[in-house]
C-alpha cells in the first residue's frame, strides 16, 4: 500500500512569550554596554546592533539565547488551518471552529489547557510574527480526522493553538515564513 501525505499549513499571526536564559558572563556585558549607551538593560537585548558589536558566533541576535517560551497561533480574524490529504484540501477552518462552546457534540478533537498569567522573575521577550507560522507533514494510508489533536492554550487575553499531534504523535513543522511585527523585551523583578 501507498503512503500518502498530510499537510497541515497554519497561516495567521503567531504570540512568542520567551523567558530568557543569559548565562553571567554575558549580564555582565551587557550591563557594561547598556551603562555606556544609557539605555536599560532590555533596551541593549533588544537592539541588533548590540549583536554586531557583541561578535559572538553563537549569540547574534535575540533569537538565539536559550529560554522556555510558550507560543501558538493567535486567534485572530487572520487565522487559516487547512489540511491536505493526497495533495487535496480536506478541511480548511479556524480556531474559533476548534473551541466552539455551544455545541453540543465537538467537531474536532483538541485539548485545551490554560495558563498560569504569573511570570517568574527574569527577562521576557514577547513577539507577534504573522505569515506561513507553519508547515506540517506526515506520511499515512489512511487520513481520519478524528486521530488529528489541536492542543489549545487559553491565556488571560486569548485562545493560541499551540501543537497539533496526529494518532498522539507531536507534529513538528517542516517550514516557516514569517514577518516579525512587534517586539518587546521587558524584565520581572
């Protein structure tokens, strides 16, 4: 038998919430260079320009410090879930379609969870990026929807689609395009 494929495109904007792990030696570099330059210290983590000056192979940019983040595909106008099975769309819906309340019986399988709003102490940087958030595929014979799993977060302010999982297995994504829009780097004391 054939295997066929299954893609799973999520189009929209994603919510990054990133606590930052900055080992010692760098606080203390970029203590030093936000003393010189007068800004704050998330000030300095935010900036590019900092990275071009720190000349690290490792750390050049933002997005490369180490850290636990939750993030997920917002539920916004702009959401788009479709799925394709055998190069055909099957199925294209949105979030608001996973996390119905009013029906009786649930169309799809999903899992919501909710979040704890209180942030520990350390630096955060929250970023929306909107485009292709991303690509998801898998190779089956048979495509069943129900063995498809949206795993949704509920925050304070929204519900994210956070993972998909097809016959319990976490989906991970083969591509990504995206814009970054916002960014904002702040710290909890």
């Amino acid at each position: 038998m054939i295997s066929n494929k299954l893609k799973i495109n999520l189009f929209g904007e994603i919510w990054k919430l990133k606590q930052l792990i900055v080992p010692d030696k760098f606080m203390e570099i970029i203590e030093n260079y936000a003393k010189t330059k007068s800004q704050s210290i998330t000030e300095v983590i935010a900036d590019p320009f900092f990275y071009h000056k720190l000349q690290n192979k490792k750390i050049q940019s933002v997005e490369d410090w180490d850290g636990n983040y939750i993030e997920g595909l917002l539920n916004t106008r702009k959401n788009n879930i479709e799925i394709w099975y055998k190069n055909k769309k099957v199925q294209k819906l949105k979030i608001n379609d996973l996390n119905d309340e009013l029906l009786l019986f649930p169309l799809y399988n999903t899992a919501l969870r909710e979040s704890n709003s209180n942030l520990e102490k350390g630096i955060y940087l929250e970023q929306k990026e909107i485009g292709m958030i991303g690509n998801f595929e898998v190779t089956t014979d048979n495509f069943i929807l129900d063995d498809l799993a949206f795993h949704l977060l509920k925050t304070n302010h929204t519900v994210l689609l956070e993972s998909l999982a097809y016959k319990n297995q976490t989906l991970s994504s083969k591509k990504k395009d995206t814009l970054i829009t916002f960014q904002n780097c702040f710290e909890v004391k």
